[in-house]
C-alpha cells in the first residue's frame, strides 16, 4: 500500500525544488514530473538494475500522464562514471534527438545520477533534469544538492559541475530490492548526518542500528527523510560549496583515497569507504587530541553496528599502502593552496573544516591504519 507523500523542500531561489519521499512514489512519476515538461517526452537514463527491477513502474506511471519515455540503458557500476562513459551517454541522447526543451531523467543509483546530471548540464549547453533515485545511498546524499561529475585517473569526482534537479523522486519502496551490503554502504551518509552536527539524530541512528541495517522499512523512511531535510538545509546556505557545505564530506578525503587505491572498479562500495573513512576521521581528530576517546570509539561502535567495517586491514581491496592513500589526498577537490583540508571533529555533532593539516602527521597515521 502507498503511504502519503512528504514534500523536503530545497530552498535555492529560482533554482529551489522539492524532494518528494514515500512509499509508492514511483507510481506518482508521471503525475509529478508533468509540470516540468514543455512537451510530453522525457529521455530516461536509466541504470540495468533499476531498469530490470522498477523500470516497468515507471513506464507505466510515465504512459498514464500521455508521457513518452525515451530509454537510454545504463551499465551498472562505478567505472561507467568515467570519460567514455559521459560519451556513450552524450552520443545516446544526440542520436534519440534531444533538443533543448526536453527533460532528463535520472534513474536508479548514484553513479547514474552523476552521469545523467552532468550529461543534462552539458548536453546542447544545458536542459533540465529530474532524479529518481532507486538506492539507499543516493536517496539520501548524491540525488540532492546538484553535484555532478564523473571520475578521472587523479581521483573521484575532480570533473564536474553543479547543476541542480529540478525535482527529486525518492520511493522508499525501491529500497526493498538493495542487497543488503548496498543498503548497510547507503546507511554511512544516515548516520553522517548525525555525525556532523545532528547528535540527537545519531543517537536516533546508534538507538536503531541493527533494524536499520535489516531494513525495516518505517525506520528506513524516517532515515530518508531526516537526512534529505539535513542536507538540503546545508545546501540551501552553501550550494556551491565555498562554506559549511564542505562538512558534507565528512569521511570523504579518506574514502576518496581508499576508492582511488581500489581502482574504482567496485571492489568496495563508495558507503563502505565513507563508513571506514568516517571511523578514521574521528581516530585522526582523537590522535590530533581534538576529540575524547570515548567520543571517537563511541561513533566508530555506532558505524560498526550498521554493518560497516572500520577497520582498513578488513576492508575490500586491502592491503592498502599508506604512501598511495596519501598521494590520492593530495588530489582532493577540497585541497587549496598546496595544504591539505579534512572534516575532523571535536566531538559527536561537533565536525569541523581543517584546511592546513599536515602531510607527515596524515602518513603516519595511515601507516598505523592498514598494519
């Protein structure tokens, strides 16, 4: 049975949208993209998995609202966010005859969401696009706040640009076809939420984590939308990410280096690295004597209850190397001026931007992490 619809607005100007959450939500895609379009087409980029397991939903809801929906099948995985892969999707929508007026549709995971929001920015100098995000991981973080990008041999995500949806479709329904190790990597950016400057929310997290990480779908929704409302909040103070955005990344510098070593082939899940990340930060702000003991075990215990590893020895693609893990730091989009910028913290709820911290202290560190 569909649940009624909740509304998480993202408050941007002229460029402000909803973000629509529930169950079922997928069934009301045609009658809510309409307003959108300025003829009845959308080009749907739609991820295998999504496609196979939701795209009949879809195409149904679309057909009832007079939509004609034009298929662009996306390969699952994260080695499709790449040049060639922006290419192949650029080449699709020229060849099915996009034109300026029409709307993009984004279905299915993170990595599709990135591509099809950098394709909608750059594709005939720019049309708009919708994202209906079918995973854990997306619904709460990727899908909101209009950061696009595709991956290049320095890193994760240096080739971009923010472009805004103009709505998100997040159907919590979708949630109950993830593998559970897709849905337990979607729950490290829920309980970041809480881990950044939300402690009552991260206590609401540590309370629930082992149904949360069986599933259950009343928390899952809860989750969903508590952390839609955290990000937009966020995104609605600092949309380009010259601010207190950048606290969003918590984790990120560490897990973006992990991803980088790993060969971005899916060997671990952008959340498991984020979940390891985030216990290392924490660690790291401890090592620095920026955060008590009993703070940083407290939320490492917390992401571990969800399913998460944190310890980098267990991790997928270890052994890791310390020097490697540094070099692909010094890649970081956050980086300015030759010094290195982490997320740390003081505390649970109490994260921080660091812009000068030192290489020789971060090498040292991740040499205690991978032995």
């Amino acid at each position: 049975m569909n649940t009624p619809l909740t509304r998480v607005p993202v408050q941007l100007g002229a460029r402000s949208y909803d973000v629509v959450v529930g169950d079922g939500a997928l069934n009301q895609a045609g009658e809510l993209i309409s307003p959108f379009l300025s003829r009845k087409r959308v080009f749907v980029a739609a991820d295998e998995n999504a496609q196979r397991l939701h795209g009949q939903i879809l195409r149904d809801s679309l057909s009832a609202s007079g939509i004609e929906g034009v298929w662009v099948r996306v390969p699952s995985g994260e080695q499709q966010k790449s040049f060639s892969g922006i290419e192949t999707m650029l080449d699709a929508f020229l060849a099915k005859g996009i034109e300026r007026k029409d709307v993009i549709v984004a279905f299915g995971g993170g990595v599709v969401g990135d591509l099809a929001g950098f394709a909608a920015a750059i594709v005939k100098r720019g049309v708009d696009f919708i994202q209906i995000p079918t995973t854990l991981l997306s619904q709460v973080d990727s899908s909101v706040g209009g950061k696009t990008a595709i991956n290049s041999t320095a890193g994760k995500n240096l080739v971009g640009v923010f472009h805004q949806p103009r709505l998100v479709i997040a159907d919590i329904g979708t949630l109950k076809t993830l593998p559970v190790r897709e849905l337990r990597a979607g729950l490290a950016e829920v309980i970041k939420y809480g881990l950044i400057d939300d402690p009552e929310f991260f206590e609401w997290v540590e309370t629930n984590a082992a149904p949360l990480g069986a599933g259950e779908p009343d928390l899952l929704a809860e989750a969903v939308r508590r952390s839609v409302a955290a990000k937009a909040a966020v995104v609605a103070r600092d949309e380009h990410e010259t601010g207190d955005r950048a606290l969003l990344n918590l984790g990120h510098t560490f897990a973006h280096a992990i991803e980088a070593c790993a060969g971005m082939h899916g060997q671990i899940l952008h959340g498991e690295a984020v979940g390891a990340g985030m216990a290392a930060a924490f660690r790291f702000s401890t090592k620095l004597g920026l955060c008590q003991g009993q703070n940083s075990e407290r939320a490492v215990k917390a992401i571990a209850a969800l399913g998460l590893e944190t310890d980098w020895r267990n991790l997928p693609g270890a052994p890791y190397q310390a020097g490697s893990l540094l070099e692909a730091m010094r890649h970081d989009k956050k980086n300015s001026g030759g010094t290195l910028t982490f997320i740390l913290a003081k505390g649970i709820g109490q994260s921080f931007i660091d812009r000068n911290v030192d290489a020789a202290q971060v090498e040292a560190f991740l040499g205690e992490l991978v032995r």
